[in-house]
C-alpha cells in the first residue's frame, strides 16, 4: 500500500511577525549558536528524525515544488516554518517526540535542500559536459585565453537559445526528428542524480512508492544541473578551480521555473503529449531498474514451468531404464496421470511476466523508440493509461504553483543571526 504523504505548502498565511515567532519561539537570545548547527551535537534519534526530514523536503522538491527561492527574509521565515512541519510530521510517524524543533535544527533541514542542489552540480559536471566540449569549444587551438573564453560564451549563448530547435541544448533529435527534453546529457545527469545517488530521497524505501513516473519538477531540476554545469565550463570556474560558480538559487531558481513551465506547456499540447508521458515513465523505468538493482531488489521478468509430462520426467540413462534422481513419490505421477487423462490438468504459464502487454505497434512509444536509439521498449514495465496520466500531471501542474519559498543559501540564516534579520537580494 502507498502510504498517504501529502505535500506540504509553502505558502505562508501567516503575517511575517508571527512567522518569526513560530519558527524562533524554542530560541532564545542566549541560546543562539554561533557556530553553525552539526548532526552530531544530536542524539542518533534526532538524526535519524532530521535526516528523514532532510529526504522529505528533497522529496518535495522533486514532486512539485520545484528549486524556490530563499534569500528574503519572508522566503527565509517561511522556509523555516516549512521545515517546522516537516519535522513536526517525521516526528509522529518514528514516534519521536523528544526533539526539539530549534532554528538550528530547521537550518539543519533546509540544507538537506542545499546538498542535494550541490550534488546535482557536481553529477552535472562529471556527466554532461563531455556531451558538449566539443561544440563550446573553438577549433583554432591558437586563440588567447580571453578570445577563447569570448568564443565560447557565444556558443552558450547559441545552444541556450531556444528559439533554434534542433540546437537547443536539452533537446535531442535523430533522423531529423526533434525530442524534447531528451538530450542525451540530460537523461545521464537525471539518472545518476535521482537513481543512483546515495543522497536521492528514492534510496528511503517509503518515499520510493511515492514516486510512479518522472515528474517535470524532478527533470526540470536536473535540466538546470546541466545548465549550471555548462555555465561553470564556459566561464572556467569548475568545482575543482579557485574561484567556483555558485549554484544557488539567486542564479539559478527563476531559470528551473521557466524550464519547468515550458515542460507543463509542451505536455498540453497534442504534438507531445503521449510522446512526453512515455518517456517520462520509460526514464524512471529505465532509473528503477538501476535503482533496484544497486539494492539488490530486481526480481526475475520471468519463471519458466514445465507444462508437459515428458518435461517432468528425466529421460533414462544408456542401458539402464531407472531414474536414480527420481525424489517425488508415485502417487505424484499417477496424479498428474490420472489429471491428464481426465482433462482435468490446469496448466500453468510458461513465463511469468510483469509486462501483461506489448507495446502496440502504432503506439507513439512505438514510434518513439524507432526513431530514437535510446528508448529500449522491453524496459517499460510499468504502462500507464492516459487518464491516470492526464490527472497526475494536472495534479502536478496545480500543485507546482505554491508560494515563492525554498533554498537557504550560504549566507543570511537564522542561527548566525544574534539581532534583526536583514533582506537580501
């Protein structure tokens, strides 16, 4: 059974002062750190209630809220209110009552958030800039540093420009076909990010069943990956150098939330539609079969029975007309005589299958994976009809509305703060 986890809202009814009071009313002025939080001033219970909380809002991230900004003080009070409830609700269901829900231990929980963007940056890096070095790349070797760097910024600037279908930097294509949102990079990145990754909330074996397909939260997060990636390439500030680019959510937010909303849009259109719900499931197939088999958790697609008196039998030895591995009793083979001769013998399956059905041939699945190496049919193994999925997306599409709330950057959080908050921009 999927356990009941509603989302919780980020939208803030309350005024900013009672915001502030909530998330601050186990704090006193004394009791303020000066010091970042850290797990371990916590018991092994209240971790595991923080790390659970942690997974929780990843999870909600990737299910309908999408990469919000957290730099205003009423992002940042709501944001903490946010985590207040979170917690509140890890807490019931351990049955774990004895934490208390400070600011450090919201702070805590909200950079669950912020590891899990540092990772996708990290895994966007390793994964899809080989996919497009060459094509940022000058071919003449001689230029300068700086004119090299011109040079590239120009290419970024091309492939970021979606007005040029075929050269957009998430799309792919093949045999002049054009996929939305099907490059290559972009399905590694989402991949090992989501599917592979130690840190996804999919690892925790109840927020697993939650998730049935990809949702576009989930891929529009792993398309800025591969933009903050490329952008880090260009302007030569990798991880690995002096000077990294951060991926935080002032650079970053508002530009996953227009991807986003050109993934809702392109999915209401009938050109794409049933194009973009198959590859949707066949990219979190595809990420659960990995999954599962990284947990040890694949079962087998298929069971072979014997269906046939002969095939129950071991056939005789040379010269010797015994069966000396027979094990069943006789009253076993008359059984299944007396069945046979009777026609009262049930058959089982040969197989055992968990595909009950063929993908149709005139299907756009069909058509999609014809046209597109990638897509492996006899991966889809979970098929979804188009009602459900009609509703699941719009459920996803009201839901990806809530209130402007979301990353704790850096700088600016309310454990460091010993007086007043202060805006940021």
């Amino acid at each position: 059974m999927i356990p009941n986890v509603p989302p919780i809202s980020l939208n803030a009814p309350m005024s900013l002062e009672d915001l502030e009071s909530a998330i601050c009313q186990s704090d006193t002025t004394s009791t303020r750190r000066a010091e970042p939080p850290k797990l371990s001033d916590y018991s092994p219970e209240e971790i595991e209630v923080i790390n659970s909380a942690r997974r929780r809002v990843v999870m909600d991230m990737i299910m309908t809220n999408g990469w919000k900004k957290n730099s205003m003080r009423k992002q940042k009070l709501a944001m903490h209110s946010y985590a207040r409830e979170v917690v509140n609700e890890v807490k019931t269901s351990l049955g774990c009552h004895g934490l208390n829900i400070t600011s450090s231990v919201t702070t805590l929980v909200i950079h669950g958030l912020t590891n899990s963007r540092s990772k996708l940056i990290e895994n966007a890096e390793k994964e899809s800039l080989p996919y497009y070095i060459d094509d940022l790349e000058p071919e003449d070797k001689s230029l300068s540093a700086e004119d090299r760097q011109k040079y590239m910024a120009e290419r970024r600037k091309a492939i970021y420009n979606s007005d040029n279908h075929h050269t957009y930097f998430l799309h792919g294509h093949n045999r002049g076909r054009l996929f939305i949102f099907s490059h290559p990079a972009l399905q590694d990145v989402h991949i090992k990010q989501w599917y592979t990754d130690e840190s996804s909330p999919l690892f925790d074996d109840t927020l697993r069943l939650i998730l049935a397909t990809t949702t576009i939260p989930m891929l529009s997060m792993s398309a800025i990956g591969v933009m903050g990636a490329i952008d880090r390439y260009v302007e030569g500030r990798l991880s690995k150098s002096g000077d990294v680019l951060r991926f935080t959510g002032k650079l970053y937010a508002d530009k996953q939330n227009a991807i986003q909303k050109a993934m809702h849009a392109a999915l209401e259109t009938d050109v794409h539609w049933e194009v973009m719900i198959d590859y949707f499931q066949y990219l979190h197939t595809k990420g659960m079969k990995i999954l599962n088999d990284k947990l040890g958790l694949t079962s087998p697609t298929s069971i072979s029975v014997p269906m046939s008196l002969e095939e129950l039998t071991l056939p005789p030895e040379p010269e010797n007309t015994t069966t000396p591995h027979d094990t069943a009793p006789d009253s076993y083979s008359q059984h299944c005589q007396h069945d046979q001769q009777t026609n009262s013998f049930t058959a089982w399956p040969s197989t055992v299958s968990y595909s009950e059905s063929p993908v149709p041939s005139g299907s756009a699945l069909a058509l999609y994976s014809e046209a597109q190496p990638f897509y492996d049919q006899s991966a889809l193994q979970m098929c979804m009809s188009e009602l459900f999925a009609q509703e699941y997306y719009a459920n996803f599409s009201e839901k990806s509305t809530c209130g402007s709330l979301a990353e704790e950057d850096d700088q600016d959080t309310f454990w460091t703060a010993p007086g007043t908050y202060h805006d940021t921009m």
